[in-house]
C-alpha cells in the first residue's frame, strides 16, 4: 500500500461521523464504532456474529480476513465521550435489533446478513452528512485512523500491530506516516528525558 493512499479521519471528523450515525440508527453508531475501535474491514464488521460478542465480559471476537489474526478484545467503555462508549452502543442496538432468527450481529432492514456493500454506502452517507473530504469516505478510512491515532497516542508499534490484527509488524508499519516534525520533535523529547 501506497501510504499517501491512505486518509484517515482526524479524532473530530471521528466524532463527527458517530454523531451523523446515532442521529440516523443505533445500529449504524454501533457498526462504525466497532469499525472504528477494532480496525476491522467492511466485510469484517458485517461477518460479525451475535455470539461474537459476549456482553457478560465486555469482549468481541474479531474474525479477521487477508491472513489476519483472529483477536478477543474489550468493549471499550467512555464515560468521558458517550459516543465513544462501544458496550452501550452495542446494547442499544441489541434492545432494537430486530429478531428475524439471522445469527449476524449488523442486519439489514429488510432482515438477515448486511452485506459489506451495504456497510459501504452507510459509511459513505454518515461521512458526507458529517461533511468529510471525499477521499475520506471509504470505511477503511477507519482503519487507518485507529492506527493513526494510536501511532500519534505514542502506543507502541507491537500494540498497535496486535490491535489491527496484523501477523506482521510490516503491515503495521505501512499505517504509520510521520512528518520531519513530528519525527524531530519526539527525538527531542526523548533526549531531552535522557539528559
């Protein structure tokens, strides 16, 4: 992958998707929050599975495709930024969620499995709503961001990696782009700590 290919959302352009989201359905919220949170693809987020998740624990089993790793993480909670609150997201499109006997987590309106197209146009309408850049529409943006974020939140690239589902730290390494500034001024501060 080219890394000037990759566009990922700013941690406000983040907010402001979920918030186009929630104001539409729950059951969008909660798919691109769990997008967001766990890096996961289109096809992986619409392959989720009810018993995927186990609320008892707070915990998701993230199915990964490409040669991934298959990770449980946790439902990340956040009292501070309620939009970021992936357990009650998820609860709330459970209490909605419409019981047509389909063992899919997301489903369509009309019932059943939601096809990764389908979670595609979601993206692609909650991000205009929420007035992105065209170049960030695309639900993989969200990948991206995760790692972005991560990267930027000074998270070690061996977590980072686990996070993403990556085999390979080399896969992880491509999510990482850093400007001549950003490079400087963390080896400044490094030294600086040392001396």
């Amino acid at each position: 992958m080219n890394n000037s290919h990759m566009h990922h959302l700013t941690p406000d352009e983040t907010l402001a998707v979920l918030e186009a989201a929630k104001s539409h359905s729950v059951r969008d919220w909660a798919m691109i929050l769990m997008a967001y949170r766990h890096g996961m693809r289109a096809s992986e987020v619409s392959g989720l599975k009810l018993a995927d998740v186990d609320l008892r624990s707070e915990s998701v089993t993230v199915r990964r495709l490409k040669g991934s790793l298959t990770t449980v993480q946790p439902l990340y909670r956040h009292k501070d930024q309620p939009l970021l609150d992936e357990a009650n997201a998820l609860r709330a499109w459970l209490r909605t969620r419409n019981g047509d006997g389909s063992d899919f987590l997301f489903t369509s309106q009309k019932g059943g499995r939601l096809h990764r197209s389908q979670f595609f146009r979601i993206f692609q309408a909650h991000a205009e709503a929420a007035g992105l850049s065209p170049e960030k529409r695309h639900p993989h943006a969200l990948k991206h961001s995760l790692a972005s974020h991560l990267v930027t939140g000074n998270v070690n690239l061996a977590l980072v990696k686990q996070c993403l589902g990556h085999k390979a730290i080399g896969s992880t390494v491509k999510y990482v782009g850093v400007s001549d500034v950003q490079a400087t001024a963390a080896a400044h501060a490094a030294l600086m700590a040392m001396y």
